[in-house]
C-alpha cells in the first residue's frame, strides 16, 4: 500500500469515526429531550391531580368522598340481600314443589294399591266394602273421582249402562232353582 493510499485510509477511518461521534451525541441530545419532555408531562399531570383534589375539596373534600363510598357500600349491600332475598325465595318454591310431587305420588300409590287390592278380592260384597272405604276414604278429595271410575272398570270390566244386559241381569230377581231330579252334589249350570 503506497503512502498516498494510507493517508486517504487513515482520513476515513477519522471521518467514519467523527460520524459515529456525531451519531451518539444525537442520540444522546433525543433521549435527553424525551426525558425531559416526560418529566415535564409529570409535572403538568401532578399540577392538574392537585388541581383537581383542591377542587374536589372545594366542593366537600373528604368527607363526600367518605359520604359517597358508604352509599355506593350500603347499595352494595342491598343488592346483595336482595339477591339473597330472591335465591331463597326460589328455594324455598322449589322445596314445596317437591313436597306437593311427593305427596300426590304417594296418594296415587295407595289409590292404585287399593284398586289392585279391591280387583284381586273378587266378590261384589267385598268389593262394595272396598269401594266404601276408598269413597270415605276421598270424600274430601273431588279430584280423586276419577280414580273411583278406574276402580269400577277394573272390578266390573265395563262402565255400567242403563242400557247394557249386565245391569238388567243385577236388577231381575234370579231365575227359579231347576227341579232337584239330580243329585245335589252334582254342581249346577251357571245363569
């Protein structure tokens, strides 16, 4: 490398490093400026909060400020009992429902209880009892009428009619016994 050659090396070298010089003190000056423009926006957001709690004390201070919090407490409160009010009112619907299920399902057991009891008893004198009791029984209840009705179609097979043969055959006087020409043992025909 001649001299000429160094020389003009040499010159870039000091220029390239005169403008990393000038690089960092411009970096330096900005991040100076944003320091000083965020404490200057401090200052102007300290003086606007004092600004504000003079304010605020002009116009009661403190004490509304206290006055205000117990309210917005005591509305809190409120609310909460209201809810509270509210969740155990439905509770307590809820548990009566339940209750009024559980009782009309246990009357419509013994109901059926009763009507399987009466159709397994055969024989109308004991069926007639049966029927008593279970009217007794639900006197006080009307809506249990039709379990009445479902307790006859069970023991008699069908609703009764004026018109039907089984109601005329209850209310004519049984035939005349057949002559006793047989041995009495020997079992008869039926009607």
């Amino acid at each position: 490398m001649s001299p000429a050659e160094r020389k003009a090396r040499r010159q870039e070298d000091r220029e390239a490093k005169q403008r990393q010089k000038e690089e960092e003190q411009r970096l330096r000056e900005e991040e100076k400026a944003r320091e000083l423009a965020e404490r200057a926006a401090a200052k102007e957001r300290e003086a606007a909060e004092r600004a504000e709690r003079k304010a605020a004390k002009k116009r009661g201070g403190r004490r509304a400020r206290r006055e205000e919090a117990k309210a917005l407490r005591q509305e809190e409160r409120e609310a909460k009992q209201r809810q509270k009010d509210e969740e155990q009112r439905l509770r307590e619907e809820e548990k009566a429902r339940e209750l009024a299920e559980r009782a009309a399902a246990k009357e419509r057991e013994a109901a059926e209880r009763a009507e399987r009891k009466a159709a397994r008893a055969g024989g109308r004198r004991r069926a007639r009892k049966s029927e008593r009791a279970e009217s007794e029984r639900r006197q006080n209840e009307p809506e249990r009428l039709d379990h009445d009705v479902v307790a006859r179609i069970r023991q008699y097979g069908v609703t009764a009619s004026p018109a039907e043969p089984d109601e005329l055959r209850d209310t004519e006087p049984p035939p005349p016994p057949p002559p006793l020409t047989t041995d009495p043992n020997e079992p008869r025909d039926a009607e």
